[in-house]
C-alpha cells in the first residue's frame, strides 16, 4: 500500500493513540506534533512487518505507532521519566494482556474452578511482574550494588530482581530484555527470532513466572 493511502486508512488509529498518551500522560504538546511520531512509527510497521508470522498489521502498528510517539516524547523532552515509565508499563501490559486473551482463544475450557482460578493468577503475577520490571534497567541491575540503591524497600526489591534474571535461559533473557527494556513489540522479537509471535508471548510468559516464583521464594 502506498504511504498516503496507508496514513489515510490509519488515521482514526492515530488519532486514537495520541489522544489517549496525552490523556494519561498529560502531555501539553500540539496533537499534530504527536501524529507526526505517530505517522513515522506506523510507516516503519509497513516497512517490518512479516505476514507470514501470523500477526495482525493492525496489532502490529498499534505498537510501533505508539512506541514512536513515546520515543518523540522522550527526545524532545515533553514528558518526565516517572511518566514515561508509567507509559512503558501500560504498553508491555496491554500486549501481554492482549496476547494472554489470544493464547485463551485456543486453550481448552478450565476443568475447574481451581483450574480457572490458577489462571486468572498467573495473570496477575504477571502484571505484578511487570510492574517491578518497569521500574529497573537491565545494565543497571547486573552492576549496581545493593548498598549504592537508595531505600531500604527499592534494594530489597532490585536485588531479588538481578538474582531473579540470572535463573532465565539466555533465551528468556533477550525476550525480557527486548520486550520489558528496550520496548520492542512482540512481533517485532519474533521476526528476530524466526518464530511466532505467540511463540514470544509463550517465552514472555514463562520467564515472568519464573521471575516472580524466585521473588516471591526470597520474599
């Protein structure tokens, strides 16, 4: 599709986008500015996206147009870190929610109420899990010692995250490192990978287990 076509049939989309970042961003920044972000990350999803790895392009550019307009944010300076990085934890629990909700469609009804209820609870740990990790940096974690952390809570918490990370598969670690800390999309990993983006999403959520099970043993 040619790019004025493809600007014009996404615009709603957007539009959509960039009203809801300044909403909860409070961002005091023109709403063409923002589209203008908005536009470059959706061509850049055209430019990448694989059909054949069974991913929706509308999905797809959701999170590109997104993460492009954060990343303008961020460069020009119209948004502070503890915003952004409430934006970052929005955006990493809207496609693990949305990739949850996926992986329901094709799995067989719970047996039980306990069956249904371990579900809905990985769900939250997950979420618990997310939280903790957009609130780190990876580099920081493997060098910083825990008497240079300030808090007592905060080094409790960053501490048992770095020995969490070090339990993961090297696998594991890049899709964490991707997806929670350099804010790739899911589909976007899985093209790196040649896999599937449910593939991702499966690796996505067996290494937030595994952080959280460790977190919670030391706790």
């Amino acid at each position: 599709m040619a790019p004025a076509a493809l600007v014009e049939e996404f615009r709603p989309l957007v539009g959509s986008i960039v009203n809801k970042i300044r909403h909860q961003l409070s961002v005091r920044v023109s709403i063409e500015d923002l589209e203008s972000y908005g536009y470059e990350g959706l061509l850049e999803a055209q430019s990448r996206f694989d059909p054949d790895d069974g991913s929706y392009f509308a999905s797809y550019a959701y999170y590109r147009i997104r993460g492009s307009i954060l990343d303008g944010c961020r460069r020009e300076g119209w948004v502070g870190r503890a915003r952004l990085r409430s934006a970052k934890r929005m955006r990493a629990m809207d496609e693990m929610l949305e990739s949850s909700a996926e992986s329901e469609r094709d799995a067989p009804a719970p047996e039980s109420l306990s069956d249904a209820i371990n579900r809905v609870t990985q769900v939250v740990d997950a979420a618990a899990t997310i939280y903790l990790l957009s609130d780190s940096d990876l580099d920081g974690l493997g060098s910083v010692e825990p008497s240079q952390l300030d808090g007592l809570e905060q080094q409790t918490e960053q501490v048992l995250l770095r020995r969490a990370l070090d339990t993961l598969t090297e696998e594991e670690r890049e899709v964490v490192q991707r997806f929670h800390f350099d804010e790739e999309p899911m589909a976007e990993i899985a093209v790196v990978f040649g896999k599937s983006r449910s593939w991702v999403s499966r690796v996505n959520a067996r290494a937030l287990g595994k952080l959280r099970d460790h977190i919670l043993s030391r706790e």
